[in-house]
C-alpha cells in the first residue's frame, strides 16, 4: 500500500468493502430470510457486485498491481459457487418430441397503459402464436375472453375478481388435475395442471411470487424516508419464504416429471431460487446464452425461470427482447 497514491489507496478501501459484501452474498442462498431479511436484499445486487469487482480486477490489472488478487480470488470462487451470470455459449438442438414451454407476466396486457403504444395486446397474441408453445404459462393474466389465448385446454385462476386478475396455464395437451396453492394476502399466486403428455402426466407449476414492489421507474429506493422502504422490503422477502416453504410442502408429494415456470420476483442468487431449483435444471443455465435477462431495467435481471426436473434434457432456451410487458418472455424445449 505504501506504493499506492492516495487516490488509489481510496480506490482500494472502496474495492475491499466491495468485494467483501460479494464474498457474503455467496452464502446467501444457504441462508433463510427468515434469519436475516435485511441481508436477503443484498441478493439483489449479486450481479452488481459482479460487475463491480470485475471493474476493479480490470483496473488493478492495467495497472500491474497485486491489489488485483482481492477482487480476482472472490471472482474465481464465485466462479465456482454462483449460478452463472454471463453465458458464453447456448445449446441449439431441437426433436420433434420436445415439449415446447412458455412463460410470460404479461402485465394484463397493458391494459392500464403503462407503455404508450398502441396493439401491445395484439402484438402479445402474435409473438405468442408466432412461436406456437405447446404449454403457456401466464403471469398477470386478465380472465376475459378478449385476453383469451387458443388453445384446447386451460386452466385460469383469479385472485382479485373486480379485475379479473390471476394467472393461467394453457395447454395442447389434456389438463386432468388443477389447482391453486391459495396464497394469503397477496394478490400472487402458484397454481398447477397436471397434463397426459402420451403415457407421460406431467405437473406443470406456474408461479408468481410476491412483488418486492421495488419500481425501476420511481426509483424508489432513493426515498427520504429509505428506512421505511427497507421495512417493506423485508416484509415481502418474508412472504416469498412463506410461499416458497408452502410450495416446497406441495412439491414433494408428486413424484413424477415436472416443469417449474413462472416470475419469482427474484434473483437466481437468492434463498427462494435456491430452494425452488434444488436438485433441478435451470432452463437458461442448461441451454442459454448472455445474460438471460428478463426483467426490463436498464440491468440484467434474471427474476424469471423455466426449471425441469432433473430427468429432463433442456435442448434450447430463448429469452425474447420484444418490450410488450416489464417482463420479457422466455421460451424451452424440453425433453426426457
């Protein structure tokens, strides 16, 4: 350090504390919210962190300075420890008996106009229809027949009636059992429909997790009264362990082939996506490429997932960039 300027002494106080919050996130998916909510918002900036640290090593690196080794020791263990971030390359195969699964929270379809333009619904039906899913999975569905999407079986569930707001399942394959795990207080929800598929019964979950009612566009976490704000927060990182935990009981009494679709309202580096895709198959893991970003915001955020169980084969993943939606929708082939 003594051969450092001061300004660079600056530059490494800042890039210690950094690199320390990145080295606590990565136990985070091994720690409960329910223990420490307020470090459970520290998952949300894991891919921050990423970038960040990656900034410093690079700058140390031009710089021909040991000081590199901090950020650049954190990095390589997180190589080894994290759900990949960037994806260098996709897996591009295709079958004719692929199963063919869809996810999208349509934000009711722009019904309340907050993008300003015209045929966003339209413009939904077509990239729906355009890419032919053989199981669609819809979050923030509105149940009328004008949002109504053609296929021979469904299943919609509302959870505010004067709305019509839930979410939906549809599907080219027979539905023979549905249901909702009747998420309290909230207006989120997972439902399920198992399918016969051939001689297959597959389940097939769609999710919607509680809201961290974070706005990218109010850009709320700079309010004066921030305390407040982080109360709410850790409330709703509360809610999620709940619906997460009720989820977990549901799942370990089916037994068979299943398909996990829907928005999380939270990152791949947290307890919750921990949880959920224990012992499965990360759709975009398996077959994507770049940052599987989902979420529109000027970061890449992955909050939205496909996860098989581990039987399965992922032959392709895409995640769309069309803006219709805060979300983008995202799209596997899917096989046993």
């Amino acid at each position: 350090m003594k051969r450092l300027s001061f300004f660079d002494k600056f530059i490494y106080f800042i890039n210690s504390l950094l690199s320390t919050l990145l080295l606590l996130s990565y136990a985070l998916p091994y720690i409960s919210p329910k223990n420490t909510p307020i470090l459970a918002i520290l998952s949300l900036f894991v891919p921050v962190l990423l970038i960040i640290n990656i900034a410093f090593f690079l700058y140390w690196l031009t710089k021909l300075k040991k000081q590199l080794l901090l950020s650049g020791l954190i990095l390589l263990i997180g190589w080894f420890v994290l759900t990949p971030f960037y994806k260098l390359s996709k897996k591009n195969t295709s079958l004719n008996s692929d199963l063919k699964v869809m996810s999208y929270n349509v934000r009711m379809f722009n019904r309340l106009e907050w993008i300003k333009e015209n045929d966003v619904k339209k413009n939904i039906f077509s990239l729906i229809k355009e890419n032919d899913p053989d199981i669609l999975t819809i979050q923030e569905n509105i149940s009328s027949k004008e949002y109504a999407f053609d296929f021979p079986h469904k299943y919609i569930e509302n959870k505010n009636e004067k709305h019509q707001l839930g979410m939906a399942i549809y599907s080219k394959f027979p539905i023979i059992n549905k249901g909702s795990l009747k998420l309290e207080n909230t207006v989120n929800d997972i439902i399920f429909s198992d399918i016969i598929r051939d001689k297959d019964t597959i389940r097939i979950y769609n999710f919607h997790l509680q809201s961290l009612n974070i706005s990218p566009k109010k850009e709320n976490l700079g309010e004066k009264d921030s305390e407040k704000l982080i109360q709410k927060i850790e409330q709703n990182f509360l809610k999620q362990v709940a619906q997460t935990e009720l989820f977990l009981a549901h799942e370990q009494k089916w037994k068979r082939k299943k398909i996990i679709c829907g928005d999380f309202n939270n990152t791949a580096y947290s307890w919750v996506y921990n949880q959920i895709s224990k012992n499965k198959k990360d759709a975009f893991i398996e077959a994507g490429i770049s940052f599987g970003k989902t979420y529109n915001y000027w970061f890449p955020f992955r909050i939205d997932f496909i996860i098989a169980d581990n039987s399965a084969k992922i032959n392709q993943y895409t995640t769309f960039s069309e803006e219709y939606s805060d979300h983008y929708p995202i799209l596997a082939r899917i096989n046993w």
